[in-house]
C-alpha cells in the first residue's frame, strides 16, 4: 500500500518506497536510525528491496524478543543469526541461474521481465510492459561496460498521461533563460557542430569595490573599448570553429546572444552541469574552458537538433546522437506527486535491470526464494543442539515476512497461502511463490517469469541480518554526557557559592 506524508511545510509525497518513506520521516530512535541506514544503503547499492531489508531486519528483532526476556545471551543470538545468513547466501548462490548473455533476444527478453517484477509493487504496475521497454532501453543506450545511471537523465513534466512518457535516445534539457535575440536564432539544425564551453560570454560588472581612476574621457573610452574588444574577439573565435550549436555551464549575455542569432547560430548560457556533461557524452567532443585553439576534435555532432514543446516546457533535443551513451526519460502525468512516485518507481527498476546486467544471475521473487531458504535453514537446524538451534529456526520464521506482506498487500489470506508454500517447499517444488492473479495463490514463479537479480536477495539479508545484530548487541544507552557533566559541574559551583 501507498503511504501519504506530509512534512512540517505541508508539502505532500505518495510513496510506498520503504528507502522514501524512512528518509522522509523525522526518526529519533537511536536504533531505528539503523533501519534508516541499512535501507538507505539498500537503495543506493541495489536500487530496490528497500522495503524487504527494513521488514526482514524489524521481524528478525521481533522473533528473538522473547528469547531476550528470558535470558539467552545476545552473543548466542548473534552467532546463531550470522551463521543463519551465511547459510542463506550460500544457499542463494547455489540455487541462482546464470543468464546467457549471447542470445541477445533472450537476454533483451529476461531484462524486461527483471523491470516488470521490480515493477510490480509500484504506482505504475498497470503500464508495467510500457516502462519495461523503456527502462530496458534506457540501459542499453549506456556503456555495457560502466553502465553509469546518472547518464540517464529524467525530465518530469505534468500534464497528460502515463504513456505519453518517452525515451530520447540523446539528451534532452529544459529550455534556459535567454535574453533578447534568441527568438531569432534558428530552432533546428541537421549534422551540426557542437561546442560545449565553460566560458562567461558577457561584459561583466565591476566590483563594488574597484577603482580606476583615469586623466582624460579618452583614457575610460580605451578601457570600455578592451571590455567590448576581449568578447567579441571571442565571439569571432567561437564562429571561425564552424559550430552551430554552443552550450555553457556560465551565463551567454545579451550581446553575444544577438550576435550569434545574426549569424544563424543557437547558443544557450546557464545549461545544468549534470546535462552538459550528458550532452558531450552523446554528441562527443569536450567541454573547453577557452575560446582560443578549438579544434575540430573538441566539438561534438549530432544527427539531429531542435527545440520543441513539450507540455508546458520547451525543451533543447539532441537526437542521432553517434557517441550516444546516454538517454533521457521524459516522464508525463496528472499531478506532481504521480510524476515523482513514477520517477522513484523506474529508478528502482533501472538499477535491478542494471544489475542483471553486471551480475548476470536470477533467482525466483514473490516469496518464492525466501520459503525456499527458510524451509533450507529450518531442516539445518535440526542437526544442530542447544540454544543455536532455536535461534535459527527463528531467522527461518523471520524470512516469511516477505511472502506474508505480499499476502496481506494483495488481499490473499497469508496464513493459507504460507501453508501450501509450505508443503510445496517440503514436496521439492524450489521456486514455489504467492501467485496474487492466480486463483490457486501459489505458483512455480521462475515458470512464470517473476525474476529478481541474487544480488538484491544477498545484500538484503546480509544487511538485515547485521542491523539486527547491531541493535541486539547493544545493552545499554548513555545519553548526552556532555550536557550532564555541565549540569553536574555547574551544581558543584552553585554549592561552592553557598558554603
């Protein structure tokens, strides 16, 4: 289910991204902060199972609480959990498929099905075959061998539906702020050089507190003469290169706007960092922080560019991109907040796509690898005497958490589902999962292509299990020593002042 926060300005968010929901609240506890971490951490080196990390950590807490009460050493927890996990990763690592990357249909057609499990608890799980395609294809376009996500970059425009979201096999940025002329320049071009800059083209302000003091009228007409000769000498250098389109980071004032748009040349000044940076990945050359010595190797080209309106927005767009490494996603919707989910929604997705991609091995999801390893580490158990036994057997009751909550999520009574999952796991059936279509509610979910990268599954209960165990190992809180050696201290000195 969603869940609606609102912070202390009224600003309203609908997520139910448990990395999201954690960062958005003011927690205080000193030990749930460590849920907030571990998912956090879950986010940034996996991209989902945000919320299964902080479930599994909180129920693997909950299963133990009466084993604390009633003395066992925590110690005896803690090892007992670290040997559980290990098991459990191990088992994880036995039972993952290898994909085969040298069908490229069938690798294309396993990554699609990789997005749409990931898609599945999401805002945006009726369009999962719409962004599928397009997360998939967003990987894709990056380098295989580096696969950065922060080259792809994403565009949020209300306004219209779902599907009018597409992906620009290039890069595409809001229009900047321009000055007067730049409604002359021309708004396409095809095959044009591109020159990206890191060059202020304006006359610029003295310091408030400069000084110069001259003789004569002619001396101050000398020094606003070097102003106009230093930019326009740049101006004439930035022509001779034979560019059509010129980018940079610093501002393009009005005169040089002017003078490029009476010589058919679009410039825009103030472009985002992140998106020129995107914008020589794509077209090629390199950003130059001089206008002298441009060769043609510095600038960069493109098949095709042009401004256009999008929504309310017109935006710059650099398609035929030859070096293209890079895309961008230009997400549509109805209100903000729908924009938002769906843009934390196909992040999550593009990181489990990007890591199928990297690691290459699958197991089943929808509970189907967490009943398997419970049933694994519950027959382990039982060869095992003392305490350590009981402490597993509750690591194995913890992993049924994820297969319940999907239960509960999708309105299925968990307490039956878990039950035939149960047996199933029992009869030999591995990848048996919660089937929340099927009228049975159990399926063989590798069959039925619900697919999750290993990856996601070992960092999760590697993480789960090490935040348990933080919190388990702590036995006492000392709160603030500081402010209460001031208040000791200062007690001593009020006793002095009275003897």
């Amino acid at each position: 289910m969603d869940k609606l926060i609102v912070n202390e300005r009224g600003e309203a968010q609908i997520t139910n991204d448990g990395a999201t929901i954690l960062k958005l609240l003011d927690i205080v506890h000193p030990a749930a902060r460590t849920l907030v971490d571990i998912a956090r951490a879950q986010d940034a080196e996996v991209g989902d199972g945000t919320t299964s990390v902080v479930l599994l950590a909180a129920q693997l807490l909950k299963e133990v609480k009466n084993y604390i009460e009633e003395g066992v050493s925590p110690h005896i927890i803690m090892k007992g959990y670290r040997q559980a996990s290990q098991l459990a990763i191990d088992r994880i690592k036995e039972l993952q498929i290898t994909i085969d990357k040298s069908d490229p249909e069938r690798f294309r057609s396993l990554l699609l099905k990789c997005a749409s499990t990931s898609m599945s608890s999401k805002l945006i799980h009726s369009e999962k075959p719409f962004f599928s395609k397009m997360v998939v294809d967003a990987v894709q376009c990056l380098d295989q061998d580096d696969l950065d996500e922060n080259l792809i970059g994403v565009k949020k425009i209300p306004g219209g539906g779902m599907q009018d979201s597409l992906l620009i096999r290039g890069v595409s940025f809001k229009k900047t702020f321009t000055y007067a002329g730049a409604e002359q320049q021309p708004k396409s071009f095809n095959d044009p050089l591109i020159l990206s800059l890191n060059v202020e083209l304006e006359l610029k302000a003295e310091k408030d507190n400069a000084e110069v003091r001259v003789e004569a009228v002619s001396d101050y007409q000398a020094i606003v003469d070097a102003e106009w000769e230093i930019i326009y000498r740049k101006l004439e250098a930035i022509e001779k290169t034979g560019a059509k389109v010129v980018l940079s980071k610093l501002p393009i004032g009005d005169l040089a706007t002017q003078w490029f748009a009476d010589r058919d040349i679009f410039c825009a000044g103030r472009v985002p960092a992140g998106d020129l940076q995107r914008v020589v990945k794509a077209v090629g050359g390199s950003i130059q922080s001089t206008c002298s010595d441009i060769r043609r190797e510095h600038l960069g080209t493109c098949g095709r560019y042009d401004e256009r309106q999008i929504g309310g927005e017109r935006y710059n767009v650099f398609e035929q991109c030859p070096k293209a490494k890079t895309c961008t996603l230009i997400l549509r919707g109805g209100a903000e907040q729908f924009i938002e989910e769906v843009e934390r929604s196909l992040h999550d997705a593009i990181m489990v796509v990007k890591r199928a991609v990297k690691n290459g091995h699958v197991v089943a999801g929808g509970g189907a690898i967490e009943m398997d390893l419970s049933a694994y580490i519950r027959k382990h158990a039982l060869s095992i005497p003392g305490k350590l036994q009981l402490v597993m057997t509750a690591f194995a009751k913890a992993l049924e958490i994820i297969p319940r909550q999907i239960c509960d999520n999708a309105g299925l009574d968990s307490t039956d589902i878990l039950n035939k999952l149960r047996m199933n796991h029992a009869n030999g059936s591995t990848w048996s999962g919660v089937d929340v279509d099927g009228p049975e509610g159990v399926r063989d979910n590798m069959e039925a292509f619900v697919w999750e990268p290993s990856l996601v599954k070992v960092n999760a209960i590697s993480s789960a299990t090490e935040a348990a165990c933080l919190i388990l190992s702590v036995d006492e809180t000392v709160r603030n020593p500081q402010s209460e050696a001031v208040s000791s201290a200062a007690a001593i000195f009020s006793t002095i002042d009275v003897l």
